[in-house]
C-alpha cells in the first residue's frame, strides 16, 4: 500500500482510542447502578449497548434498561422501547416496544419517541394494540405521572437526549 493510501485511509477510518479511564468509569456506573440509581441504570444499558468498555452486550443492556425504566426513567423507557423495537437482547416484541414508547411518550420531549410508538402500534393487530393500551393505562394508575423521572440532561437541558 501507498503512502498515499494510508494517509487516505487513515483520515477516512481513524482509529478511535477509548479513554483508559472508561474501564473504571464503567466500573463506577455498575457500583452505582448496583445500590438502585436508575440514572446509573440507565448509563450502564447505554454503554453495553454501545460497547462501551468491551464488546457490546444487549442482554446486559436490557437487563439494566429495564431496572432503570421500572422505576420511572423515561430515558430508559424510551431506551427498552427501540431494544424492543429492534429486537436487540430480547425477542423483538412490537407490543413491549409500543407500552414502553408509550410511557416514555407521556413525558417526552422529542417527536421520535411518538413516531416509533406509532411504528411499533402500526405493527400491532387491532386486539393486541388495545391490551397494549390497556396495559399501558394501568402503568400509570400505579404509578403516577410525578413519579416519572427525567434523566439529568433533560433537566439541565430541557430537551430529549
């Protein structure tokens, strides 16, 4: 090969080191997200979806996804919603995808998370789009909008992630 070429190469695919610190970072998002902090959940789900810290692991993604989005967090709801939607680490499951799109939609401050829902719903057979539904309303009647949580950034920021 050129020199020419690798010098080509090299700027088109440049090689992406990760800080060496991101082993220990995810090493603290894991203790955090041990003791119960959905925020820590959440971040962790992110990073082994990403591969962040080694290899990428949607098992473990949806595992911390969900812990995350069962207390509230709508980013993680959101999150389990395109897992589901995608099929990644799960089966993929349009009815799971639509109840967890649609709770993370209740808060939502970005149009996205309503346009998957409504992808995910387009895929539903009438009957299964009204247990969905169902489930989802009963979602909120245990727990109630002001246990919602919304991530740091969203709070910071006043927009969707």
């Amino acid at each position: 090969m050129s020199l020419t070429i690798y010098i080509i190469f090299c700027a088109l695919f440049p090689i992406r080191k990760k800080p060496a610190n991101l082993v220990q970072d995810i090493a603290t998002l894991k203790t955090q997200a041990i003791t119960g902090d959905a925020m820590a959940q959440n971040s962790l789900a992110v990073a082994y979806s990403k591969g962040d810290g080694g290899p990428k692991d949607y098992t473990e993604a949806v595992i911390w996804c969900r812990r995350s989005a069962e207390q509230g967090n709508i980013d993680a709801q959101y999150n389990l919603g395109l897992l589901y939607f995608k099929g990644e680490g799960v089966p993929q499951d349009y009815s799971e995808a639509y109840f967890w799109l649609s709770l993370a939609n209740a808060f939502a401050l970005a149009s996205n998370t309503a346009k998957m829902r409504d992808e995910a719903a387009a895929r539903l057979i009438p009957s299964e789009l009204i247990r969905v539904q169902e489930q989802t309303r009963k979602w909120f009647e245990v727990h109630p909008p002001q246990a919602q949580k919304l991530s740091s950034n969203r709070e910071k920021a006043g927009q969707s992630q």
